[in-house]
C-alpha cells in the first residue's frame, strides 16, 4: 500500500507505549495495531485527530505517501 504508517516513529520521540496511546485516543490496542502495522483500510478523521493531539504532531508525521515502485523494490 503507497500509504506508510510512523505512529512507531512518534511513539518512539514521546516516549510513549502502545498501550497507553491506544487509552488516551480512545481505541482497542488491536485496533492501534492494526492501523500502526499499516493493515487499515481507513481511517477515521476524528481517531487521525486524536492521534495527533495526543502525540502533539500533524497528520503528516503519522502519514506518508511511498510510490509503489520505490515501496515494493
């Protein structure tokens, strides 16, 4: 899928778990993993806001566009 997911990368910089992210934006942890392992087919605009609010960055650091030919090798 062109579209990658860095949740892990935000994670990371705040220093925070899986588990506690899922418990501050209100979704299942294996529905965070879901959507962090780039599974998801979609995704909310109100669960992409609380992601952000609570990692306190823009859609744009959890997001990315790779081109298929450069993703898939």
């Amino acid at each position: 899928m062109p579209i990658a997911v860095d949740i892990d990368v935000m994670l990371a910089k705040r220093k925070m778990s899986v588990g506690e992210l899922a418990d501050r934006v209100g979704i299942t942890p294996a529905n965070l993993a879901v959507l962090k392992n780039g599974r998801a087919k979609a995704v909310r605009f109100a669960t992409l806001a609380a992601l952000c609010e609570v990692l306190e960055c823009q859609p744009g650091d959890l997001l990315r566009w790779e081109s298929e030919h450069t993703a898939g090798g």
